[in-house]
C-alpha cells in the first residue's frame, strides 16, 4: 500500500495550513451557494396529494405538523424485495434528533412509495422513529421524479439519468415552506445532492482512506470498492 510523504510535525503543520486554505474557500463557497438556494423562486403546491400514515389518511400540509417548513426524503421502496433500499436506509440512519430541526420550526418526514403496511414493518425493524409515510397510490412521486416513467410523466425536476436495467426508482430530497394553509414547493436536489445530510459520509471525508469508493482520487492500493457496494441494512453487517 502506497504511504503519504512521512514527515515531521513542522512540515505536517505547513501542509495542513495550506490544506486549510482550500477547505475556507469551500466553505465560502458552499454558503454563496446556501444563499442562492434561499433565493430561489417557489411553486404553489395546487394538488392534494393523500398519504397513508399511522393514523390514517394525512395530506402534505399535515406533515409540517404545524411549523413553517419541512423536509422531505424520498424513500426508494423495492418492491421485489418489500423492503427499503440499503442506500436510502443509510440516508435514514444518519437522521439526527429531530428536535434540532423543530426548534428552527422545520419539520421532517420520509415518504416511500411501498405499500405502507410494509413500511411500517420495515421501519420497526430498523428502529426509526422519524415519521414515514406512503404514497402508494397517489401521483407525489411521479410529480417529484423519484419515480420515473416517461409513460406516467416525463421527469421535470430530475436530471439524474437512470441505468437502462433501473427499477425506475431514484431518491431525492425536496423542501417545503408553509403559509397559513398554502403549500410551496422551495428545493428539489437528487442522486449526490443529498449526500450532504449523511454524516457517515462526512466523516469518512475526514479520514485517511476517504469513503474508500472508486470514484475517489485515493494512493495506489489504498482500499476502494465500486460506489456503494458495501452498503448493508445496519442489522445485516
């Protein structure tokens, strides 16, 4: 396995200056973008889309459970499988307590498309107390491209394309903003867009091997598996 330079701690210090330079143009950057985002122009949600939750029938604007904004995860749901998919079951994994999120009065919910009776089995077997509800039966997904069929409706907001075996399923993440009882669609993003809310990801970045995936540019020999591939459901490690 090929080693970085071994050095001394002087010129470990001057390195890492240097390092640090490029991560506060990144940030810099990364809050320029943030503020952009915050400008974006919204779209009036006109279509009362039903969802199935623990308590019955909820609509879209029952999920803010009374705050001004809200989170959604779209949830990939394989239905050969009747479970949810490991990637997306990463994603839930690493949801911090959402009482951090309510204090900036934002709410979070996911939403899959499985059967939710299904769901509900799968979310208890892996521990998840966000709230999680499906969409079966109703046009969300289509309209929000997380299920992509060009015989239902062309995709409009995803430009992520799909290998040509794909189930027709992608992931995303979409913000919502309320007033009163109008429902504004702020933000979509999809495929590595979302990433950025997997602190096991974030970590990994801080660490030697990195993700350890093969698109990275890591040193000869260093561990790499392809993108993904060792994703397990956390009980299945």
């Amino acid at each position: 396995m090929t080693m970085p330079p071994i050095v001394s701690r002087d010129e470990w210090l001057t390195a890492r200056r240097a390092l640090l330079t490029k991560e506060k143009e990144l940030t810099a950057a990364r809050d320029a973008v943030a503020a952009q985002r915050r400008r974006l122009p919204m779209v009036e949600i006109t279509e009362d889309y039903a969802f199935e939750g623990p308590s019955g029938t909820v609509r879209l604007l029952d999920l803010f459970e009374g705050r001004r904004q809200l989170v959604v995860y779209h949830f990939m749901w394989r239905f050969d499988q009747n479970d949810g998919c490991p990637s997306c079951s990463f994603v839930l994994d690493n949801v911090g307590h959402l009482a951090h999120l309510h204090a900036r009065d934002t709410s979070f919910a996911t939403v899959t498309r499985g059967p939710f009776a299904e769901v509900e089995v799968f979310r208890k077997r892996m521990g998840w107390d966000v709230p999680m509800v499906s969409s079966h039966g109703s046009d969300f997904n289509y309209d929000f491209d997380v299920s992509l069929d060009p015989a239902v409706k062309p995709p409009v907001y995803n430009y992520q394309p799909l290998p040509a075996d794909s189930s027709g399923e992608a992931h995303g993440l979409s913000t919502f903003v309320r007033d009163g009882s109008r429902v504004f669609h702020a933000y979509s993003t999809y495929a590595r867009g979302a990433e950025t809310v997997v602190g096991t990801y974030n970590y990994l970045d801080l660490t030697a091997f990195g993700r350890q995936e093969v698109h990275e540019d890591s040193l000869e020999g260093w561990p790499q598996a392809s993108v993904m591939s060792w994703l397990r459901h956390h009980d299945e490690y």
